[in-house]
C-alpha cells in the first residue's frame, strides 16, 4: 500500500489516496470517493511520510483558507473506486459544457430573489447527482428559497459553496500579470497571508496595479522570495 496525492473538482482540492501496487501511472484519471460524493481526481504522484506530514500541517494551518464555507478541507482521505473510462471523460467533458448554460439560468433565477451574492461558477459531479453552486458575498445570505428553485430548475440535489475573492481567481482561472497563469488556478493549493509590510521590504514601487492580482489582492507571488530579503 501507497499513499498518492490527487486533484479533485474545481476548487483544486487535495485528495490522499491510500492505494495497492501495481500503482497506476501519474496523470491517470481515477474515479474516486471524496466527502462529496463519487468524481474524477487526477493521479499525482506518491508521497513519502515525511511529505504526507507536511501536507497535512499545511492545509491544518489556522492561517491558511482551508476550506470552502459550509463546505470541506481542502485536504482529505478519499477511496479509489476505479481508473476512469473513456467513457467517465467523455460525459466530464460534456458536463463542463453544459455549465456554462447552468451558470446563465442560475444567474436569471438569482434575479427574482434580490441576494446580495454573485453566483461564480457551477460544478457537476459524477452523473450529475450533485449540484455545486460558488458564490461570494460580502455577508451572510439566506438562500434557501433560492435552493429550492434551484432544485426545482436543475432538478438533482443542489449545494452551495461560499468562497472568497482569491478563491474566486481559483476557481474562475485567469492570467496574472506576469503573463502567466495565475498560481493559484495552476498549482498553488493554499494561501499565505500576504500584507504590504511583505512588499516594502522587498523595496518594490507601491503600485497597486503592479503588485495586486486579478482578485484585487496583493499577488501571492509576494511572499516567495520575502524570507530572502
């Protein structure tokens, strides 16, 4: 037995996955158990103690966005159920075509309940049995009656997730200024408070433009050279 790192949903969360030789390859497409319910996940690599430890004290971190609101860790135990078909690829592929639509219909239904929340993206699980919804919002929202025409409208069980402006950026994807993908939607896993105090020191200009990701934040970027300075 093995334990190997995989990426699930949209959010990027982090599964570790408890598995018998022979092992599949790294990149393989696994259908896996999670807290939410059965999905694809993207097979990583193995993981020493040592580095499953630091996992876990990373994503443990008081100081780091854990996990969605009302929703799970960003890192968790999950089952291997089976490799994924051609077939599981083909209706995944299928199913982040049809969000897009969703995401339009849930916004017009938004409309008719006056929340003081923007809808960001949506998520279908595996065989549509679930129904995430991510949104933000500056303070708490009853959305129940919203819920129920959800369910109404989409028809499966339906859950919303609130999360913040970076995880927005996240979950959203986008490129950074550098010109590159932003860190957060290609491999960053977690975020470290970043303060201005982090980018005085570095005696870099104090332009917002310069120093602000498309989330409106300071870039994470900002803290991984202040331990050199």
């Amino acid at each position: 037995m093995s334990i190997h790192l995989a990426i699930f949903g949209k959010p990027r969360y982090l599964g570790l996955l408890n598995i018998e030789a022979p092992f599949p390859s790294k990149g393989t497409w696994l259908v896996v158990e999670t807290m939410r319910g059965s999905e694809l996940a993207l097979l990583g690599g193995p993981l020493s103690d040592e580095q499953e430890a630091r996992y876990r004290a990373s994503c443990n971190d008081d100081a780091s966005d854990g996990q969605v609101k009302g929703g799970e860790p960003i890192l968790q135990e999950i089952s291997l159920v089976r490799t994924a078909l051609d077939e599981d690829l083909a209706a995944a592929e299928l199913e982040r075509e049809e969000e897009n639509e969703v995401l339009i219909r849930a916004r017009k239904l938004l409309r008719n309940h006056n929340l003081s929340m923007k809808l960001v993206d949506v998520e279908y699980l595996l065989d549509k049995k679930k129904l995430f919804f991510y949104f933000t919002s500056e303070q708490r929202v009853d959305f129940r009656a919203y819920v129920r025409d959800l369910a109404k409208e989409f028809k499966t069980r339906i859950e919303l997730r609130q999360i913040g402006v970076r995880d927005e950026a996240k979950t959203v994807k986008g490129i950074a200024p550098c010109g590159r993908e932003c860190c957060c939607s290609h491999w960053l896993h977690r975020f470290t408070p970043i303060c201005i105090k982090m980018v005085k020191e570095q005696n870099l200009a104090l332009n917002p433009t310069k120093i602000s990701g498309i989330c409106g934040r300071l870039m994470c970027c900002m803290s991984y050279e202040h331990t050199s300075y």
